[in-house]
C-alpha cells in the first residue's frame, strides 16, 4: 500500500473509536474542518514523491527514503517560508549522496524551455550609455538588424526599449537569429554565427558579449545560477538563453551586446526559422533536427595540403541526423579523419548511438550499460556493412576525433565517452555537462523546479559519467580572445589531429 493511501486510515480509525465511546444520551459533535496542506507541505510532497516513484535504483542508494520523508515532513509542515522549504527539500536530496538532483527556484527556472518567459516588472534596468539612432532616427540600415553603438553622454536607451515593436517576442517558439552562445568567464558570449542568419547579417560576431534581451538582464540571471547547487549551471543557462533567443518566426527581438571594442552595439533581429527538420518521438517534445558535413579547408586549419579531414556537426540525436550522419560518413569515408562535434548538442535517442558508432567500428563493441528501473539498455555495437539504401560499404578506418563543451549532454556523453572507453576516438575540448543520465524536469507546486535523475550509465570500462561528464584527451578552454579572433581553438587542434595523427 503506497504512503497516499495509506495515511488517512489512521484518522479514519480514530473517529471511529471516539464515536464508539460516547454516552448513549451524548450527540456527537461536528469535528471542526480540517485545513488543507500548506502549499509548503504540498511542495515537499511532491518532490520527495518524484524521487520515491522514478529514481533508477528501488533501494535508493542504500537510503530508506521513507524513513526521509519521516523525517523531514514535520519540518516541511511548520515552514514559514519558501526559503525554508528549498532548503529542507535540498537537504532531503542530499541524503541520496548523488549527483543530477537539484532544487531550481522559480526566479530562476521562468524562461526555462517550455515556460511562458514573463519579465517581472522590476526588472527594469537601464540600458548601457547609448543610442541606436542615427539621425533623425535613422538606423544603420543593415539587413536583418538596425541599431548602432552611440557614444559618451548619450541616453541610456530607455527610449528604444519603450517604442512600440509590435512583434517583438522572447521564447515560445523554434525560430532564431542564427546565433549561438555560452558562458565564459562570468559573461554570455556569442560562439558561433550562423552564415546568411539575420545575426551575421547584423554584423555579429563570434566573442561578442550579450548584455540585455530584451529588457532581461542577463548578468542578473547568471548571478542568480550561480547560486545554484546543481553542478550543471551551465547548461541551465545556456537552456535558459537560448530559449529567450527564440521565438516564432518573424518575431523580433532586441539585443544589447559589446563588440570586439567592448563599444555598445544595441540591434533588433527578426527571427528565421532554423535550418534542419522538425522531428517528434515518442512523449518527447517536437524538437529541430540539424547536421551538416563538410571537408576543411586546409590554408584555414594550417594542416597538410594533401590532408583530407571531414567535419560533422549536429545538435541533438534524433531519427533524421542519424539518417544524415550515416549519409556523411559514406561521403567522407576516404578522409585521413573524421571530427564529430557534439558541442551543444543535448542528446536526444540514447539508442542513436548503437547504429551511428557501428559506422565507425572494425570489431563488436560496449558503449556501456543504461540502468532503469526495472529494465537494462546494452549500448552494443557492431560494424555496418551496408547502407540503408543498399549500398556495400566498409565502417570509417581512419582516425576520429570528437569535440565536447559543457553543454554536449545525454546522448552526446554516451557516444562520447563510449568511443573514448574503447579506444576508438579521442575527444577534445571541454568536459561535458556530467547529466549522461536521463533526467526530467518537474515543477512544483510552489512553481520551483526539480530536476532528478530516472536512470543510470556506465561505460565499458565501469566509469560512471554522471556528475564528472566525459573528461578531454586534449583540453582545449574556448575562450573570448580566440573568438574575436576568428579561431576555433578545439576544432583547429583536432582538425591537426586528424589530419597527421599528431598535435
């Protein structure tokens, strides 16, 4: 009997015993109502239910999760306040001694993926010292952007903000302005620009610095992540961002970024939609689709002329890119070396992984073990020999490198790091998010989120990525320098890699 049903037969009892014991010439009295929970008490219920009913192992690690919940429900029904309760419902998820459980607060989690993005009327901070004006107003006339960077003295901008746009939007929608964006040292940084995106059209450039969305001040939610106590800040804010990034299409949205010259450049974009396919699977989300391949340029990557390496870049593992990522092998199978590059990119379908990685083996191979509850997903791979439109083939022979960030998560570890275990390829860049574990995201009653884990992985080897993500063979930090200078430092080190064997 579940924990629901069985706590009110006790009371249920209780008034049965009292009413057996009065007097016959007594009338029983009308018990006084009794009060509903706090919507305290109904948060903590609720988080320590979504533990008890979707984590991965039925003993919990070891803890007797019912005799926590005993314990730390009275301190959740006498709470005064929502501080209080974060901080019993995160010390009850400590007792689990594991990572991927946190408690995201409200504040924070409002513009995360699917949520209406509502700027509290507050946050209302002044733009930097400029103007997008030039004069009489008019703009710089750039296509897919207006706006210019004003100089000492100017107005603040208050009077750009306020004039009516009247499709201007943030979130809710799959359209974008051909930017990407991640943080680093403290700041939200333009990466990567998409060629022919309003963005680029604009005249952004990789390393700029983004200030404002809007009215939403970016430094003030980065403060606010991290105080976060979920190892993964990184990820959450790059959720966070893009998703006030997008919008439907042929919305616009005003930006407020730093160039290279720190100079203020304050632009409004109208969003495209993305390059790629919509695809849906199972209970998940409708999500965008998108890979491309290509062959480097060796005069731009300084590696041999007679050198052929191959690039392949997608972002999520979803039936499309697998189809695609087998179609751009087979175009590139007589490369020196192949890059994959699964930064960003959020994982996805973790059984992708099988049949793409059979498509860059020799000989049978574990990726590892998935763990659920009650069930066990073998990542076990075998080489393919033939396409799936026919065609004879032999899996990729030649060297193959993986680039990973922070935000390469899910999936993307698993394929990571499962090459990696078995020797077949070497990942370069940055650790990744450490959530190879599927996990979901709940929000509350109190409208703070909860994000738990619902399964474990290992690798071949027995490493657990969880929490420590796939570590670098060769280290390779992004940073805004690099950027602004056109150089992709991890892809330019593996690109040297595959093409020579050496770095």
């Amino acid at each position: 009997m579940t924990r629901e049903h069985r706590r009110p037969i006790a009371p249920l009892v209780a008034a049965i015993f009292s009413l057996l014991a009065l007097p016959a010439s007594a009338q029983p009295v009308e018990a006084p109502p009794v009060a509903p929970p706090s919507l305290h008490t109904r948060t903590f219920e609720a988080a320590w239910r979504l533990v008890r009913d979707t984590h991965f192992d039925t003993t919990y690690n070891g803890v007797d999760w019912d005799a926590v919940h005993d314990e730390f429900a009275p301190r959740a029904r006498e709470a005064q306040t929502t501080a209080q309760v974060r901080g019993i419902i995160s010390d009850m998820l400590s007792r689990l001694g594991e990572s991927h459980f946190a408690l995201i607060p409200a504040d924070v989690a409002d513009v995360l993926p699917g949520e209406d993005d509502v700027e509290p009327a507050a946050d209302t901070d002044p733009a930097p010292n400029t103007d997008t004006s030039g004069p009489d107003g008019a703009t710089d006339g750039r296509p897919g952007g207006q706006g210019e960077s004003g100089g000492e003295g100017t107005d603040p901008g208050s009077d750009w903000l306020d004039e009516p746009l009247d499709n201007e939007s943030y979130g809710g929608g799959d359209a974008w302005l051909g930017l990407d964006v991640r943080t680093i040292d403290g700041r939200l940084v333009v990466t990567r620009v998409e060629p022919g995106s309003p963005a680029e059209q604009a005249g952004v450039h990789p390393g700029w610095i983004i200030e404002m969305i809007g009215r939403r001040d970016v430094a003030r939610r980065l403060e606010a992540l991290s105080r976060l106590d979920a190892g993964s800040d990184e990820i959450i804010a790059w959720q966070i961002f893009t998703s006030m990034l997008a919008g439907n299409p042929r919305t616009a949205a005003r930006l407020t970024l730093l160039d290279a010259d720190d100079t203020t450049r304050r632009l409004t974009l109208e969003r495209v939609r993305q390059p790629g396919q919509m695809a849906k699977f199972g209970n998940l989300p409708t999500m965008n689709s998108h890979l491309e391949w290509s062959w480097l340029d060796a005069d731009e990557f300084d590696i041999p002329d007679n050198a052929r390496v191959g690039l392949i870049r997608f972002n999520i593992f979803m039936m499309p890119t697998s189809r695609q990522f087998e179609r751009a092998v087979f175009e590139l199978r007589g490369a020196d070396g192949i890059i994959i590059d699964v930064r960003g990119n959020l994982g996805g379908i973790g059984a992708l992984a099988i049949g793409m990685g059979g498509r860059l083996i020799d000989k049978p191979v574990s990726l590892g073990t998935m763990q659920m509850r009650g069930a066990a997903l073998k990542f076990n791979i075998s080489p393919q020999y033939v396409t799936s439109w026919g065609e004879p083939t032999e899996p990729f022979k030649g060297r193959v490198a993986v680039l990973t960030d922070p935000v390469s998560a899910s999936t993307s570890e698993v394929f990571a790091g499962g090459l990696q275990a078995v020797g077949r390829a070497r990942v370069f860049g940055q650790t990744t998010a450490g959530m190879a574990l599927p996990a979901a995201m709940d929000r509350l009653p109190n409208g703070d989120v909860l994000l738990h884990a619902i399964a474990d992985y290992h690798t071949s080897k027995g490493d657990r990525l969880e929490k420590t993500g796939v570590i670098p063979d060769v280290p390779v930090p992004l940073t805004r320098e690099d950027l602004l200078a056109g150089i992709d430092a991890p892809l330019a080190r593996a690109a040297a890699w595959a093409a020579t064997g050496e770095e």
